[in-house]
C-alpha cells in the first residue's frame, strides 16, 4: 500500500459526509484515498476535504467527479498519482454539480463570491 492510500477502502457515500450531517452543499467531491471519507473541495464554502487532511493527517484526495480520476497530496502541495480505487469512483452523474440540486440555494453564486471577497 502507498502511503496515504488503500485502494481498498470504498467511498463513505456518494455526497460530503458533513454537509449531508447539516443540510449544506457543496460545489465538487473528493475522496480521502486513505478512508474514503468523501468531502467537499476548497471552492465549496464548507472545505471539508482539506479540513478531513487537518484532523486527520490523511494527506492524499481524488477527485470524486464523473470522467475526472486525478490525485492531490496535501502535503506536498502537489499533485500525485495513485492506483485504482474501490468503487464507486464518483458521485452519481445525475447528482447536480453544484449539489445536491434540492439543497442548493438560490444565491449560491452569491455565497460563494462573497466566500471569495469578491
């Protein structure tokens, strides 16, 4: 096993663990190579994901989004690569990006540019 990545450790879902918890959403997933654990990314106004790294220590994510099969180590700030991992690979392609569609609010646009400064 790679540091920081069992390919044998399924998806902990098919949305962020957090946000499903509280009713939030999300803009893309991404998986923890390590456990599976499925979160948010940084351009999500919670950043699950990065915030998984932190108390975990689990430096390794792939994306969870249909057709993309990339890695990141949080540690090296860099991109990395990985083995194949235990399905499902991604959410489901009708799942809404951002999503989930029925807890997306109509100003996300908005959230997200003042989450920015912008």
């Amino acid at each position: 096993m790679t540091t920081g990545i069992d390919p044998a450790v399924p998806p902990s879902g098919t949305g962020c663990v957090e946000c499903d918890s509280t009713g939030s959403w999300w803009v893309h997933l991404r998986r923890c190579a390590q456990c599976g654990h499925i979160g948010c990314c940084d351009d999500s106004l919670n950043k699950h994901a990065t915030a998984h790294w932190r108390a975990t220590g689990h430096p390794i994510i792939q994306s969870f989004e249909p057709g993309e099969d990339w890695f990141w180590d949080y540690e090296r700030d860099d991109w990395a690569d990985g083995p194949t991992l235990a399905p499902p690979h991604a959410h489901p392609e009708s799942q809404s990006v951002p999503g989930p569609a029925d807890r997306l609010p109509r100003d996300w646009r908005e959230q997200l540019a003042a989450d920015r400064g912008q």
